[in-house]
C-alpha cells in the first residue's frame, strides 16, 4: 500500500507577490461619517498597519493580526471596510467580515466577551456610583436596653441621640 504524501506544497516561485490581506481593512466611528467631516478630512481612520506582500493570503501570523482588528473594531462598533483589488470597498460588520475567514467564529465570540466585559464594567461603575451616593453609616434603628433609638453603627458601636439630646455610645444593642 503506498504511502500518501499530506505534505502541503509551497507556492511556486513563480507566484506574484499580491498585498496581505489584512492590509485591505480598515475602519472609522460611524458617527464621524458626516458630510462636513467628510469634506474636511477630519475623521479617524483605524488600519492594521500592514504593508507586508506575500504570495499567500496572510503574511505570516497576519492572519491572527486581522483576528484581532476585527474584534476590537466590532467591539467599539466601527464602520468596517474591506478594500479589494480593484479599489472598490465594502463596508459590514466585524463578523460579516470575518465570516470570509477560518476564524469567523473566534471573532464573533471576541466581540460577545468585549460586550461582556463593557456591560459588567458599566454596571460596576454604577454600583460603585449608588454606594457614593449612600452615607457611609447608614440610620439604623436599634433597642439599648428597653429603649428604641435611631442611630449609626461604626465598627460595633451603636451611636446615638438620647431624649434629652445628649450623644450616647453603646456596645450592646440589637438592631431592629
């Protein structure tokens, strides 16, 4: 039985070099896309960076380099383009990009966890907010002896106003 080679062959030497792909995308805030900012030029362009030719798809490792592009732009919602041969762009999503590529589902997930990440970051900055907003030391109510006062309680030590307006402390107590 003889043998089969699963060898992969490289691209002969007569292969042109073409640009890397990730070298084809770009992107910029939508809300930047103004007719104004347009015209004047003031806009922010986000790019791989990329000037390497190949005679592959991807230059070596620039394949993860575009993986990496699109998430953190489809995390932020840019305006993705992708610019082929011919000049022509088409603007989609991250994952509709990506979907193009082996590492589709990579992308898709990476956007989903930067979401994650974005949504638990803004509600702990809430919560973070709320707990300023409340006094430190809460009143509380509590019974010191056969008396029900309202005061504060700071590191065991029931503080409060007596009838006769007088501050008082107390070590025992039981919240009601």
């Amino acid at each position: 039985m003889a043998a089969k080679n699963t060898a992969k062959t490289a691209p002969a030497a007569t292969d042109e070099l073409k640009q890397c792909e990730c070298a084809r995308y770009d992107a910029m805030f939508p809300d930047e896309l103004t007719e104004e900012n347009l015209e004047s030029g003031d806009y922010q362009v986000f790019e791989t960076g990329c000037t390497a030719t190949t005679k592959r798809l991807f230059a070596p490792g620039h394949d993860a380099k575009l993986k990496s592009a699109l998430i953190k732009w489809g995390a932020l919602g840019l305006d993705i383009r992708r610019t082929d041969e011919a000049g022509m762009a088409v603007s989609a999503e991250a994952v509709k990009h990506a979907s193009r590529y082996k590492f589709a589902g990579m992308v898709e997930a990476g956007i989903k966890r930067a979401e994650e990440r974005r949504v638990a970051k803004a509600a702990k900055a809430a919560a973070k907010k709320v707990a300023k907003a409340e006094p430190a030391n809460p009143i509380v109510t509590a019974k010191v002896g056969r008396w029900t006062r309202e005061g504060t309680v700071t590191d065991g030590v029931f503080t409060y106003t007596d009838a006769k307006g007088a501050t008082k402390t107390a070590t025992k107590f039981a919240l009601i």
